[in-house]
C-alpha cells in the first residue's frame, strides 16, 4: 500500500523538490535541442558531442557524490547541486560558443547526477526497507508526472516556435530548478558520520 497516515518532513521536502525540478526536466527535454541550435547557434553534431562529454562528466560526479555526502552531509551536497544546476540552466542563455557550452553541460549535468545520489543518502538515512521501497515509488510517480506536465507546458514554446519561446522555456526550467532549494532547505539536517551502514553506504555510492 503506497499511501501512509503520515508524511515526514524528508518525504515531503523531497517531494515538491522532485515535483518542480522533473517540471523543468521536461521543459529542458522538449526544447533543449532547439534552444541549443536557433538560439545559440551550435550544430547539431556540436550538440551531440557536448552533452556526451557532459554525460559522462555527470556519471563520474554522482559516483563521487556518494563520497562527498558521507563526508559533508546529504542535505549540503543536494542543496549546492539544486543551486549549481539551476544556475548552469540559466547560464546556457549567455553561451555563444562550442567550449563555453560543453563547460556548462558539464555543470548542469554533473550537478544533476550529484543530486541524485545525494536524495538517495538522504533515503538510506532516513528510512528503512519496505518503508524506503514506498517512499521512493511515490518520489517516482511525482517525477513522472511532473516531468509529462512540463513537457506539456513546453508545447506553448513549441508552437510559437521562435527563439524567443526557446529562450524563456529555459528559463522558466532554470527557475523551476532554482526554486527547489526552497523545499530542500526544510530537509532536517543529519549528523555527519562515517559509521553509515555498509548496505546504505552501497545505495548512496551506486546512486540507488
């Protein structure tokens, strides 16, 4: 049964953080490409290129996350990765080149990964085996439906189609981004400890 009496404070938090950056997901996922190529002007073999490297520049920063959370705290490390990836959304309407581009792929990417292994500290922390199973599975239907709600609401860009509507879709997911930390500075804060059982030290490692 999905559904509980009551939410904790984590679940809660967790949740409208999850709900307003799966929104600006989906406003990313609909109209990157295009922003990418009309507004910047790169080619789309530029574009390809570039959020490959950025890829793996964000697989290597969530497996190194899980480390960083250990040492400095979950809550820290999803705050300064909500930041660093909403102001990595905003910083692509001031890219005019292929390098600078790459560069801000690999923030905004990279500071997506961080995120998500540091939610899963925060998830091994706090909760605790079928209690954990039930939390992440509502965590998940918030993002799916928030990222199909914002891909929704990018079609208004889409239909304008002008550079225009591109730029303020993206801006619009860089705020949506930026507000998360909102939500995520109600996270109670943990005690940082090396002592993190092994199966949740696992978890938080492989970004589970």
């Amino acid at each position: 049964m999905l559904l509980t009496t009551r939410t904790s404070p984590v679940e809660s938090a967790l949740a409208w953080a999850s709900a307003t950056a799966s929104l600006a997901k989906g406003l990313q996922f609909a109209v990157s490409a295009l922003f990418f190529t009309t507004v910047i002007g790169l080619s789309p073999a530029t574009v390809g290129i570039g959020l490959t490297i950025a890829g793996g520049a964000g697989i290597a920063v969530a497996f190194g996350s899980g480390y960083l959370a250990d040492r400095v705290g979950a809550r820290r490390v999803l705050l300064g990765a909500a930041a660093g990836q909403g102001a990595a959304l905003g910083a692509y309407g001031i890219v005019r080149s292929a390098i600078p581009f790459v560069l801000v792929a690999c923030v905004a990417l990279g500071a997506q990964g961080a995120q998500r292994t540091a939610q899963s500290a925060l998830l091994a922390r706090q909760f605790t085996g079928a209690e954990r199973v039930q939390v992440r599975a509502r965590l998940r239907v918030v993002t799916n439906v928030s990222v199909g709600l914002g891909s929704l609401l990018a079609a208004a860009a889409l239909a304008a189609g002008s550079p225009l509507a591109y730029r303020l879709a993206m801006i619009a997911a860089a705020l949506l981004v930026l507000s998360s930390v909102i939500a995520l500075r109600r996270v109670p804060p943990f005690p940082v400890t090396s002592a993190m059982p092994p199966y949740a030290r696992r978890c938080v490692t492989a970004g589970i």
